[in-house]
C-alpha cells in the first residue's frame, strides 16, 4: 500500500514539473465509503485561470483534477482508479481567506467493476462530486468531498458507490 501511494506521488510530481507553471497542485485524500471501504486519493489540479461573474460576493472558477484512487477494501475487493474531471469552482470573497463549494462531473476508470458488495457493472463510470473547503494564503486549501461513481446505466447492473472525503491540496 505505501509503495503504491509512493509510486503515485512521485508520477504525479513528474507530471506536474513537465506541465509548466499552470500546474495548480497536489491534492492529497482520505476517507470511507458507505459499505466501510477506505479510499486514498492523490491527484493533480490544474487552474483553469478564468474567472466569471465577478462581484464583492465571489467568482466563478475551475480547474481540472486529474486523481489515483486506491479503494483498500479486504483483499478480494481492493480496487484502483483512475479519474479525471472539469471542476467548477464557486470562491466566496477575495481576501486570503476563501470558502468556497466544488461541482464536477468526470470520467473514471475501475481496475474492477466491483468494489465490496456494489457492483458497478463496468470498469468505465462517472464521476460526479461536490465539495466544500476553505482555501488559505499560499493555496493551500482543506476540504470535504462527497463523490459518486456510477455507469449511468450505460450498463447492468449499474449499483453505484460514495466515496466522503478530507483532503488537503499544496500549491506546487
């Protein structure tokens, strides 16, 4: 498990000096399903650096978010992921200090169709999140995330599953 998440990072970081200085940064995760599965996430975001309805109340933004899930179900269940997803970004106010509410809908890849008792009924799923955080001086941002992950019935049977989340992301 270590050496996966070690491995992970340090493509993550390979990716992120390769892209240049729009590289947003590295988000860090961990958290539990409905169905007692911890997950662990690493991913690397992308500032979109446009910015829409302005005002004194906040802006609207993005970013993509590219991610490795790691579902550390028992052993017969342990599931990888790959993901990748636009994310609107709603930032409230323009001091150092920003709340600020995540919406995004991506795709994902399961390294099996069934994580616990779900079954997803394909490896290719959606990705739908939303998020609630406080971004700090520096970039530095805590969250929490609620994800869903389904086939939108694209495929039988199409049961679904949450991922809830804490995650920290560092500026690059």
């Amino acid at each position: 498990m270590k050496r996966l998440l070690g491995l992970a990072a340090v493509a993550a970081l390979a990716v992120g000096y390769s892209t240049g200085a729009q590289a947003d940064g590295i988000s860090f995760s961990a958290g539990d399903t409905g169905q007692s599965t911890q997950v662990y996430r690493l991913g690397y975001a992308i500032d979109w650096d446009k910015s829409w309805w302005q005002t004194s109340m906040g802006r609207l933004t993005g970013y993509w978010d590219a991610g490795y899930t790691y579902w550390d179900g028992d052993k017969r269940s342990s599931v990888s992921t790959l993901s990748f997803a636009p994310v609107f970004r709603y930032e409230f106010g323009s001091g150092s200090i920003k709340p600020f509410i995540d919406l995004g809908i991506g795709v994902s890849v399961f390294s099996r169709s069934k994580v616990e008792d779900r079954d997803l009924g394909s490896a290719f799923n959606f990705e739908d999140r939303i998020g609630l955080g406080v971004q700090f001086g520096g970039g530095h941002e805590l969250s929490v995330r609620a994800i869903h992950y389904s086939n939108a019935g694209i495929k039988e049977p199409n049961d679904g599953i949450e991922a809830y989340s804490l995650n920290y992301k560092m500026p690059l």
